[in-house]
C-alpha cells in the first residue's frame, strides 16, 4: 500500500489556502478594525474543519509510521487549542446589534442568543466531544509541543 497520493486523486487544500489568503489579503487591510462574529465564527469553522482534516490523517499515519503519527498528533492538538481560543473571541466579541457581551457560562446552556447565531456553540461542543475521546487532559494543557529544532 502506498503512503503517497495518486496524481489522479484531487487535492483541494492548496485552493483552501489560496481562499484564505485572497481573503486576507482583500478584507483585512481595508476592513473593521475589530472582527466581526460572522468572521470569528468562519474562522471556527475552518479550524473545525483543519481539526477534522489532520484527525483523518492522524489515525492513518500513526498505524504506519509511529513518528509521523505522533507529529500529527500534536498538530491536531494545537488546532484544537486555537479553535477554543477563537470561539472564546467570538464570547468576547461584543453583540452586532446591542454591543453588549455575553457571559462566557452562556454557551454551555446551548443557545443563550439563539439560533443561527451560535451554531458555533454547537459546533465546538460536537468537536469537543471528539477531542476528550482523542486527547488527554496532560496533552491540551502541555506547553511543550514537541518539536525540536535540529
């Protein structure tokens, strides 16, 4: 079994970077100064996604090579950790309509500004529960990451 894609297979995530990229590139410079929920929650959703991406390779790579398996790993983790830190910035966003900020204990409650709006409540609490049947506590809170530079 090769480890390495077929040319005939498609690979979108080089139009995944480039979307990010031209994104960045038309919206930031020009744009708000503070970003918007609707961004916040974009964002999420792709960290989500990445989440879910290196999830797929983490369980394919690890039973075939421990090292390369366990670098994934890490990577998971680490995205992980930025999709709870930009869900806690969309918390810290304030409201489109009231500027008011919601409480952080909010969105355990499931909806508390109701829907569509925090569908990145129950996204993250979907992937969340993935995440403690994949990772240890040690391993969200660790601050080493493994890497070491040679």
């Amino acid at each position: 079994m090769s480890r390495t894609a077929s040319p005939t297979e498609q690979d979108f995530v080089p139009f995944a970077t480039a979307a990010l990229d031209f994104h960045r590139a038309l919206n930031i410079p020009g744009g708000p100064l503070v970003t918007t929920r609707a961004e916040l929650d974009a964002l999420h959703a792709h960290l989500v996604s990445l989440y879910g991406l290196l999830d797929a390779h983490t369980a394919r790579a690890g039973k075939l090579v421990s090292g390369e398996g366990e670098q994934l790993r890490t990577a998971r983790t680490r995205i992980w950790q930025a999709a709870e830190h930009v869900h806690a910035a969309y918390h810290a966003a304030p409201r489109p309509g009231s500027g008011e900020v919601p409480e952080p204990e909010a969105c355990r409650a499931g909806l508390p500004e109701g829907a569509p709006e925090l569908t990145i409540c129950q996204r993250h609490q979907r992937t969340a529960h993935l995440v403690r049947r994949r990772t240890t506590p040690a391993d969200l809170h660790a601050p080493f990451t493994g890497l070491v530079r040679r």
